[in-house]
C-alpha cells in the first residue's frame, strides 16, 4: 500500500522553493517535483542576476502599491508573511542584505545564486525532499489525495501545492504547466498578457538615444487624454524602443486596464515624448505574467482552491502580479508561506504533521528538550511507471 505524501509542491521555484522550506520548518513531511535540472532558474535571473528580494516597506503600502485585485486577495498572505518576515528568513539562513534608498532589499552580495542556495540548504537541513528532471505530466483526483503524475513515476500526495509559475522566459521552466493542471481539475483561467515588459516604439528620439540608460525618468500613461498613471525610475532606450522600470511600470497600468487605446509619455531632461498605442514586446520577455488560474476560484484566506480541496495554489501561476521593485517575489513567498500554514493547521488532513517541527538550528533541542536528526528520511514509496 502506498503512503500518500501530505504535501507534494509542483514547481522548484520562488514560491516551491520556499514553500518546500517552510514545510521542513513545521515538520509537514513535503516533496517539491521541478522540471528543470536546476532549481529557481528565474530566481537566479532576478534583479539582473542581483536579486531584489523585498521592499522595505509595510504590508499596507506593499498592497496599496500593487493595486486591485491583488491588494484584497494578498492581505491575509502579506499578514502571514510581510516583508519585514522575508528579510528575517533570509537573513536567519545566512543571506546578509542590503537596503537601496528607495528601500529595496538585496542580498549584500548582490548574487542571486545565494538566495537560491539559502532555500535549497534549508530545504536539506530540514529534510525537505527536491527532485530535479521531474516534469509533472498531470494531477489527477485519488481517493486519498492526488495522483501526481510524471513520465517517469507517480505520487501519491494527500495535498498538491502548485507553484509552477508564470509562462515568460519559458527556458526557466515556467511554460503554464500549472495552470493546464489547473484547468484539468476544474479551474477557468484568465488569458495571459504581459506584465512589466518594454514598449516597442519607432521614433527619432529612440534612434539618436539608442543603447542609453536614463537613471531618473518619468513615466506617464493617458487614456483619453486624462493621465491615470505617472511613475518615475530607470529608463533604458533601446534599439527597439523602451524598456527599464520606469517602462515595465507604466506597461503593467496599461495591460491590467486592458487599454486599447492609450498614450505613453515619457520625460528625461528636457525631452519629452509622447507616443500612441505601441506595442510591447512578446510575453516571453516579461518579468512577471498577468492572467492565469483566477483569483476569485482560491481562498485567499488559505491558498486553497475554491474548485477543488486540497489543491493550494502559490506564486505567479495564479493572476498575481506587482510593480519592479521585489513585490513578485514577495508575493511568492507570501502565498507559499500562507499555503503551508493552512495545510499544516489541517494537519495534512489527518490531523497531524507526519514528523516532529523542525528546530531552526543542527543539533538544537526542541521544545521538549528532543534533539532532532536533520536528516529524517520520509518513507514515502514513489511508483514506476509500469510497475504495479
Ligand atoms: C528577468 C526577470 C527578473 C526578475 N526580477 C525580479 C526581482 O528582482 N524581484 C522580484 O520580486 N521579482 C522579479 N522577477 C519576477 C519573479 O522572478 C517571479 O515573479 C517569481 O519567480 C515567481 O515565482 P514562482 O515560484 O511563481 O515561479 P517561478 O520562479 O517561475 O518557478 C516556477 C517553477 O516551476 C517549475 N515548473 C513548471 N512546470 C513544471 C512542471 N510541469 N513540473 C515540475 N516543475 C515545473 C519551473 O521549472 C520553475 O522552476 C523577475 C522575473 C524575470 C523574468
């Protein structure tokens, strides 16, 4: 008889990463299946490579900040984990940081790489297992849980935590597995559009400013004349048009309204050049993906769906995206966070976690003075294809 896993993440990135992390830390015995043979490839890519992990700033001004929908259905997640928690954890697990006027927080390292080894060392540490080359190919409804299927094996899981992303850079992994899922057990998805994604624009100006970075730029966005969004950052001038925070900003405004007809502006010195209707670049080329499993069809109390229990949903794979700035990441590891708490409350369905909590520290007893082994095999049972 096979012994179901009570949490199997789908999706070793941000948000399976550090859902997987937070598993181990409350002895919820979890497995995270990732497709690529690295973990957190995008996570690498944050920040170019230097990884803005959070903004220094309160829950309230962080949902404010994003916008609705995502201010009301983020809340309950940003109260379970705001980024004055992100900050902790990292730094609790050996990731210095550093804090940019405009209070972003990167590793002080500024390598990516770090906040990547600093969750797959947690996920060790705590005995959270990782299984690389594992595409999951289908989730499929089990008397027990779930059948997680891939094209080697399958697993059983008692509960199934997708957090497979969003579907730009597909190379990372992130292709819409998740939302197929999804989809397959019951969910509508939202159509996909890119979220913070440059302008494609022919213009003089872009041909004499080409390959110019602008620290300070603002950027503003007209619908019928009236201007609804002005923001200031870096603007990078492109061969192909513009693109940079101060862009990517303004583009998310205008992919969230759904504008179809609308003015861009931008003011660099004393130049200022207002352009209509361009284009974006493919969704491919965004930072983040707007559209995807809906978030009226999950509990933002628990991250579970509303369609099917016992499936939680983390990260970008639902219709989650904020502002450059660390507002993605955040967002990702606040739903991860927010999804194992719910699970663990429901103690894995048969009211208790399958192993003893895990103390943060090798060697360090726990409350009732026990020491823990760190590395606790689980005793879950995989099943080859083919074999029966
Ligand atoms: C260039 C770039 C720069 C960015 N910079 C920042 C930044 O500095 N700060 C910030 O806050 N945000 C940044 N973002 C956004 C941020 O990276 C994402 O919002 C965040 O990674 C989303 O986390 P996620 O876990 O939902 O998805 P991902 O991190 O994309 O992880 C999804 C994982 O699921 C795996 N997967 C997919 N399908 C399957 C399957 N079938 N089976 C098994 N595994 C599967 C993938 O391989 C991948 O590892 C950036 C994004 C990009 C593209």
């Amino acid at each position: 008889m096979l012994k179901p896993v009570p949490l199997l993440i789908i999706g070793g990135g941000a948000a399976g990463l550090f859902a997987g992390c937070r598993a181990g830390e409350r002895g919820l015995g979890a497995l995270i299946l990732e497709r690529k043979h690295k973990p957190g490839r995008k996570v690498l890519m944050c920040g170019n490579g230097r990884c803005n992990l959070t903004k220094d700033i309160p829950p309230a001004q962080m949902l404010r900040d994003m916008g609705e929908p995502m201010a009301t259905f983020l809340a309950p997640a940003l109260e379970t984990l705001p980024p004055a928690a992100v900050q902790s954890w990292f730094q609790q697990h050996n990731v210095l940081l550093k804090k940019m006027e405009d209070r972003r927080v990167f590793p002080r390292s500024e390598l990516a790489s770090d906040v990547v080894h600093a969750l797959t060392d947690a996920l060790r540490d705590t005995g959270t297992a990782l299984c690389l080359n594992a595409p999951v190919e289908g989730v499929e409804r089990a008397e027990e849980g779930f059948h997680v299927v891939t094209a080697h094996f399958s697993v059983l899981a008692r509960h199934v935590l997708i957090a497979t992303g969003g579907v730009s850079y597909p190379k990372t992994g992130s292709v819409g597995d998740g939302q197929k899922f999804a989809k397959a057990l019951g969910h509508s998805l939202k159509p996909y559009r890119p979220g913070l994604i440059g302008f494609v624009i022919t213009h003089p100006w872009i041909d004499a400013h080409g390959g110019t970075t602008f620290e300070q730029a603002s950027f503003r966005v007209f619908r019928s004349g009236q201007k609804i969004y002005e923001g200031q950052g870096q603007m990078d001038c492109e061969t192909w048009g513009v693109g940079g925070a101060a862009a990517y900003n303004a583009s998310r405004c205008v992919a969230r309204q759904n504008l179809n007809d609308f003015e861009i502006e931008w003011t660099v010195g004393r130049d200022t050049v207002r352009v209509r209707n361009p284009e974006t670049r493919p969704l491919k080329e965004a930072i983040v993906t707007i559209g995807g499993v809906p978030l009226n069809e999950v509990d933002p109390a628990t991250m579970e769906s509303r369609k099917c229990p016992g499936l939680y949903f983390a990260g970008e794979v639902m219709d989650i995206d904020g502002p450059t700035g660390g507002y993605n990441l955040t967002a990702a590891f606040a739903t991860a966070a927010l999804a194992v708490e719910s699970i663990t409350k429901t103690g894995g369905r048969d009211g208790s976690p399958s192993r003893p909590p895990y103390v943060a520290h090798a060697g360090a007893a726990d409350v009732s003075g026990k020491r823990h082994s760190l590395h606790k095999p689980h005793g879950y049972t995989f099943q080859r294809k083919g074999l029966k």
